[in-house]
C-alpha cells in the first residue's frame, strides 16, 4: 500500500514542521500564537484547530501547533507530545518544537515501569509527574537526554482515545524541578483532549485510507471498477480501476460521449440501446460489450448496472464493469472448437450413415445385376435356357424385395424416436432456448429482445421438438443477422394468443431478410441461402409443425429483415397420436431408395 | 466333356452371391464353387484346383485379407479377384499391393468381371 507507516510520517513531519511549513499550516497560520495573550482555552483557538484538524492537515504539523500554543500559555514551558507504536512497545517522540535536536537524539523510549515519564505513563495508563528528574528514579538512563537542555522537571499525562485507547503521552518540561499547579493540571487535560481529537481523527483517516486501499486493490485485482451515473445530469463518477480499464486519464471527467469513443464501433448500438432502456424505464442492465484501445486492442467488458431513485426521486444508476477479456477470449476459442467438433461428428456421423446404407443396398444390388445378367445369357443361348432363366428372374425379385426391405428398415430407424406429448408451455420452452444460445448470441452481437405474454396458454405437444423448431428459427435469426453492420443486430422473439385458439411463435430480425419470390421455396428441402447449412432446417422445422396442425410460414419486414412464425393449436384434439408425431419425415429416408443406372 | 472349364472359387457370407455368381461364371464358360467363408475354403480340396478366387472383403471370421495372407503363407499362389460392398477407397491399393488381381465394387458390371477374370487367368 502506498500508505506511510505511522512512525515515517511522524518523524519526517516533525523535521520539516518546525523548519519549512507545508502549505496548510501556513494558510493556518492564525492559529499560531502570535501573542501571549492568546489563550489556548480561547474558543477561537481552539476552533481554529479543530478547523485544521478536521481539514485534514497533516498530523505533525497539528501536533507542533498545539505544542507551540500550549508553550505560549507559560514561561519557561516546554512541550513534546509522544506517540506509541502501532505493536504498543515504544513511544516516540513526534514533536519537540523549541527543544532543537531533541527528537533527533531521543527517539523512542520502551514502554514500562522505568521508561522515564512517557514510557511509564503509556505503561501505567495515568499521569507521570516527576518534580525533578535529577533525583528521581524514573529518569535512570535517560537524564542525559534532558540535562543538555537544562530540563528538570517532566509531567506526561497519558492521551486516550474516545475506546480508552492509549494513544501516547502529552508532555510538560520545565527548566526548575516544580510540580503542576492545578491551573497546569487544567491546562495539561484540555490540551491533551484537543491531542487526542487530532489522534483519532489521524487513525480513522488511515483506516478509511486502508480501506480504500483495500478496495481498490480488490477492483484491480478482478479487474473490475464500479461507477454511479446521475441520469438526469449526466454525472458519471468512476472508481480508478475504471479509469484503468478504460485507459482514460483520471483528471478527464467522465460523458457518455467519452465512453462511446472507446467502445468498439459495432458495439456502439449495444451502448445506445442500453441509454435507452435505462432512460426509459431505469430497470436493471446487464451487457457485455467490447472497447476498442487506442492501440486498436480490443477488450471485453461485462457490465451490471441496478438503478435506483435517490430522495428527491431521481434516477441513480449504480454499477461494476469487469474487464473479461481473457475469460472471453478463451471461451471463444473453446467455442470455436466445440462448434469445429460438432461439424466434424455431423459430417462423420452423415458419412457413417451413408456408407452403412450404401452397404446394404449395394448386396442385393450386386445379386439383381449378376442375376439379370445370368438370366440373358441363358435366353440368349442356342436352345435357350428358360427353365435356368426362370430360376434367375426369380432370385431378381427376390433381391429386389431385400433391396426394399431395407429402405424400410431405415424408415424404421429414422423415426424410431416416438414423439412424446405433453403439456409445454412456450414461454418456457423459449426462454430454455435462449438460455441455450446465449453465448451464440452474444457473439454474434445480437441485441435480442423478448415479448412473452404472460397469459399464454400452454399447448399439448412435444417440448423437444418444439425446441427444435424455435432453436431453428433463433440460429436462422442470428446468422441472418451477423452479416449486418450498419444498423443494430435486432432479434425478437415474441409469443402470443392467436385466432381460435391458437399459439403463436414469431421470431423476428433485422437481418439480410430472403426474395418475396423464395418465400415458400425457404421451406424446400436441401434449399439454401447460407454458405454453410444443408438447407434442411426450415424443412424439418415444418415437418414438425405440421405434425402439430400448425402453421409455419415466413414474411418479410416492412424495413429490413425477415420474420417467421409458426402458430399451433393449443388443444390436445389438434395433435393426432404419439405415432404420427414421431413419424417426421427426415429427407436422407427418402432420398436412399434412388435407382442406379444399368451396368450390364 | 468339362475338362476345358477353368476352375473358380467364389467365397461370400452373402447367400445371393453364393447363388447367383456361379450360375453367371457358368455362363461365361467357367466351372465355379461357392464357399460361404474362408475357412470353409481352406478346408476343402479346392485351395490346389482353383484357378481364380472371387473373394468378399468383409466376412464375419476370417476375412478376404486374411485369407489371402494365409495363402501367401501356405505359398498357395491363386490369383485373387476382391468384391465388395463396402466402397472404401483406402481398401483397394491395400489389396492390390499385397498381390490381388483385381478389387470389385458391388454391385459390379459382367464386362468389369470378365476382365478381372481374364486377367486373373492370365497371371496363373
């Protein structure tokens, strides 16, 4: 921590308060005793320490001014004030200002029953008046510290804090060995109040500065800063670390305009959009956007933000902003893996499939052509072989009919999976789906939205089908739109109550959108306006909704994009049984039983 | 009155094959036999008469690989026509560098047997 350690401040302080006066002390300066009438227990005096204290001027020079005012009250009167260190075992001593040299030759005393009358005084926790250092005890070993100045006589009364803390000693020296007056006694626990004012108040500054420290140190570390923002005047306040994340100087005072010079341009949208929203309605935010560095880097910046009304009902926005880009750029590349890996199982899985179909017709194939082959040579022999013929036109069909029991085969098996019907709420199953494609989303930097009526009623149908189709319709959506640049990457996702009592599902983006003319064609098998895709999405997706008696239709927007719906019955009479559902027609089931050429 | 017919073996797991392969080797004017797996094969007294072996690739035991490496070991030297209906490319150089005649992909074309026959006869 950047904080001094309490003796370094002490001591240096005490060598330059007396010396050169740090600017505070001396625009304070009328609180030095300028003349020996100014009384310490004047309420001027004292308010103006209280002044210089509570402006938070440096706590050597506070202590050399009390010292000094308190000199001022008697002639012949010396005062050094002591301050016990932070482990409780010495006290030294923090100013001395008409003793010179004192503090340099005298640092530190052991707190204990003999350490003189300071260091007996914080050990007995009551004052330590010795008439006369000469003769008593107290001061074996330490006489000579004092005798050069001519010192005889030393009183210490113990500083305490508002806890009963012993904080240190307040000390009175004299030239003549004499004990205090009551009028000295009076003096001595006033002065020492004041002290001990400037003490606790020094502490807590320091604990609150730890405390900061603390915190600050904590922000950096998760590389997280907090801010608050005054809607209504603009006023944005940031935390260090967020100076520091955003590599801004901290004299620069904070604008919405300032932010929006770092964020990355494509995520500019992003940042309007959420003004908006929080303008609008104050409701809690949280986004994920990028800054693009003067440098051209690009960080990652996950931000929460909840609003509130101060007093007088005003908007106050209190947030933290994490600086995520190590998190963000490994998840993308464990995201690029993982879709890379999904591709790679469903070409293998496609190829497995192909060659195991290919296999089991190629055999009864093989025996049809060797079969029909056989059978014109034997009607074309000189007499022919009809009998030998007969035989091998019917081993033909009966290949044939084991060429078409495979095909049913694997009817069987691409609809093995039975639907299953169930009550599924829509809403749900929706939210399900996004929580799904979150990460997809945000990477593709599409501000999704969501209209959801709460009175939706809840169809009968199958949940993970349903899922299927509206997953579909969510990635169409998305990779529809991450060809956009020049407008925000807005997709909605909304449901509703449709006509007689119908469902209905709309998703809706702002993307590249599809020809009028190819609207019915977008439902096509293996038709396709993606550079990646088969074309079988939309296809499937309709099969789907089709076995639910439902609709699934495309439109385009009046501005730019496209928008697909489907709507479906909500009662359970609009679904046929389990078997029809689970009956999806799957395009590879219908397009295996293909003729091959002659090859005779 | 069959002594000109040039003996070939088919070995196939598949029961179409058995049946109708021989009849069509007939018609091309060769003498066949039809084993249902290679081991069926070597134990039978055809390993020293046949001329040319027609031989599926994939079989449940000892595969067409496999028996041709037998082969090799029992320095039976017949010449080996592949079929099969798996179409691995990676599958016919293996075969062929280990001294294979000729590989078939099923469903394969008379003239494409025929030629492989032919060559097959050649080379013994």
């Amino acid at each position: 921590m950047a904080d001094v350690s309490h003796e370094d401040s002490v001591d240096n302080a005490v060598g330059t308060a007396t010396a050169t006066q740090s600017p505070s002390t001396q625009a304070l300066s009328r609180v030095e005793p300028a003349q020996s009438e100014t009384s310490l227990f004047s309420g001027e005096s004292v308010l103006n320490i209280l002044k210089l204290i509570f402006a938070g001027a440096p706590l050597p020079d506070v202590l050399t001014i009390i010292a000094r005012l308190v000199e001022a009250e008697g002639k012949g009167m010396f005062c050094t004030i002591w301050l016990l260190d932070e482990d409780g075992s010495y006290v030294r001593c923090a100013t001395a200002p008409s003793l010179p040299g004192f503090t340099a030759n005298w640092d530190r005393t052991p707190v204990g029953p003999t350490g003189a009358c300071c260091g007996t005084a914080v050990y007995r926790r009551e004052p330590v008046y010795v008439t006369d250092v000469l003769s008593d005890p107290l001061w074996d070993g330490y006489r000579h510290l004092v005798l050069p100045y001519g010192i005889r006589a030393v009183w210490a009364q113990p500083l305490l804090s508002s806890e009963g803390k012993v904080l240190g000693t307040f000390s009175i020296l004299y030239r003549e060995a004499r004990g205090p007056s009551t009028a000295d006694l009076q003096m001595i626990e006033n002065a020492s109040h004041i002290v001990g004012i400037a003490l606790e108040r020094h502490m807590k500054e320091k604990e609150l500065r730890r405390s900061e420290a603390f915190l600050a140190e904590g922000q950096r570390l998760s590389r997280t800063g907090s801010f608050s923002w005054r809607v209504a005047t603009g006023e944005i306040t940031w935390s260090e670390e967020l100076y520091r994340i955003f590599e801004f100087d901290r004299d620069v005072p904070v604008t919405l305009e300032l932010i929006g010079s770092r964020v990355h341009p494509e995520d500019i949208p992003l940042l309007n959009d959420m003004i908006d929203r929080a303008r609008d309605n104050g409701s809690d935010f949280e986004y994920e956007h990028r800054l693009q560095m003067s440098n051209h880097s690009v960080k990652y910046l996950h931000m929460v933000g909840h609003g509130r009304r101060d007093g007088d009902g005003r908007l106050v926005y209190i947030g933290a902003a994490q600086d995520v880009t190590e998190r963000r750029l490994s998840e993308e590349t464990l995201g690029r893996v993982r879709s890379e890996l999904a591709h790679v199982a469903r070409v293998t899985s496609l190829g497995a499939l192909t060659a195991s179909i290919a296999h089991e017709v190629s055999q009864p194939l093989s025996g049809i052509i060797t079969n029909a082959c056989t059978c014109l040579r034997m009607l074309a022999a000189d007499p022919p072989n009809v009998d030998g013929a007969r035989e091998t036109a019917r081993r033909t069909i009966r290949d044939g009919d084991r060429a078409s029991e495979v095909i049913t085969r694997l009817r069987a098996l691409f609809s093995k999976k039975e639907g299953t019907i169930e009550s599924v709420d829509l809403n749900e199953a929706t939210r399900e789906v996004i929580a799904l494609s979150l990460s997809e989303l945000q990477r593709n930097r599409v501000i999704l939205r969501t209209e959801l009526a709460s009175d939706l009623p809840v169809v009968t149908g199958d949940r993970v089908q349903l899922q299927q189709v509206i997953l579909n319709l969510l990635r169409n959506a998305s990779e529809a739109l991450s060809a956009v640049d020049d407008r925000p990457r807005k997709l909605l996702i909304s449901t509703e109550r449709d006509e007689g009592d119908r469902v209905r599902l709309t998703v809706q983006d702002a993307g590249i959108g599809f020809d009028p003319q190819a609207a019915e064609r977008l439902f096509e098998a293996f038709y396709t306006t993606k550079n990646e895709g088969m074309g079988m999405g939309l296809s499937i997706s309709r099969s789907i909704i089709e076995r639910h008696h439902g609709r699934l239709w495309a439109a385009a927007n009046d501005g730019p994009g496209a928008m697909f719906s489907f709507s479906i019955p909500r009662g359970p009479e609009g679904v046929t049984g389990a078997r029809s559902l689970g009956n999806i027609r799957t395009p590879a089931a219908e397009d295996s039983g293909r003729a091959m050429g002659d090859p005779c | 009155m069959l002594t000109g017919r040039s003996i070939v073996s088919v070995v196939d797991d598949d029961e179409s094959v058995r049946e109708s392969l021989p009849d069509l080797l007939w018609e091309l004017g060769f003498a066949a036999h039809a084993f249902s797996s290679a081991e069926e094969f070597l134990a039978s007294d055809y390993v020293d008469k046949t001329r040319c072996l027609v031989l599926d690739i994939a079989m449940p035991g000892m595969t067409g690989p496999d028996l041709q490496r037998e082969l090799k070991l029992r320095r039976k030297e017949i010449p080996i026509v592949f079929i099969t209906a798996h179409r691995d490319e990676t599958v016919r150089p293996r075969v062929l560098e280990q001294g294979a005649v000729e590989c078939l992909f099923k469903p394969f074309s008379e003239r494409a047997l025929v030629e492989a026959l032919n060559a097959a006869l050649r080379v013994s």
